[in-house]
C-alpha cells in the first residue's frame, strides 16, 4: 500500500509532515506500507498523476497541492489538512476556516476525503500524541477500507 504526502504543497500552509510520516513508519513499519515524501512542484504533471494514481491515500495541505488528488483511483483516500484559522472575505482575514476545495474534492464520489485542521493558532497542536494516534487509526481504517475495495473489486 503506497501512502503518497504533498509536502510544502501551499504557500503560507505548506507542511513538511515529518511527524506523521515518522509515526506511520513507527507504527507500521516498512514493509507493510510504502510511504513517499515529495513537493510534487519538483515533478512534471505526468509525474504526479502517475504518483497519485498507484497511491491508496494521498496526503496534502488545502490549495494548489490537493488538486493532484483527483488523480486517485477509486476506493482510495485523500487527506486534505485546512487552515482552521486562515480563511478570506474580501482580501480580510476572517479568523475562519480556510475553505478553498471543499466543494469540489467533496464532490469525487470515487475516493473518501477527509478534512484535517492544521490547528494554527489554537492551543492543541495536530502533532500532539493524541492527534498523532487519531491520524494513525484513521490511516489504519483507511487502509483496510482500500483493501477491502480492490479485493471486491479485482
């Protein structure tokens, strides 16, 4: 099972993901998934279809990054973490959700998205342990699901 994340994907939402990648290695070790790290501005456009369209979930930030998402086969999993803080009205700041793809990755009736706060600006951190044990489980959950798919499906 590949598990494919968008590093640094948006600008001013960018995210690195070290702490999840690094607890999904722990947690499943390395022969279980196969986990790519990469800034898919660093890759053509025939590179990151082919990237998202052999992985079973893709890990992003809310943008310009999310997009290589609708490239997913079916019955997989996008993951798309959202500034809980950063959205915009009229070129102002709003203190609200930042809520850029939610309709249209919502709309992919073919993959499960999930929303993630990044959790900036708040007191509890998405790399808190229980924040880190929660996208764990639900990677575990995730996974099972894309199983089950291909196996009904193959």
């Amino acid at each position: 099972m590949k598990i494919t994340f968008s590093t640094y994907s948006s600008q001013g939402r960018g995210q690195s993901f070290q702490q999840e990648i690094d607890a999904l290695k722990s947690y499943f070790g390395e022969e279980e998934i196969e986990i790519n790290a990469l800034k898919m501005e660093t890759l053509t456009l025939e590179e990151q279809v082919k990237l998202a369209s052999e992985s079973s979930i893709f890990v992003t930030a809310s943008g310009g990054g999310s997009v290589t998402g609708i490239f997913l086969p079916p019955g997989s999993s996008l993951f798309v973490y959202y500034d809980d803080v950063g959205g915009l009205a009229g070129g102002r700041k709003t203190g609200t959700p930042a809520m850029l793809d939610f309709d249209l990755l919502n709309n992919l009736s073919y993959i499960r998205v999930h929303w993630l706060p990044l959790f900036r600006g708040r007191s509890h951190h998405r790399t808190s342990p229980n924040v880190t044990s929660a996208f764990i489980h639900l990677v575990e959950h995730e996974l099972k699901l894309v199983r089950e798919y291909n196996s009904n499906n193959n």
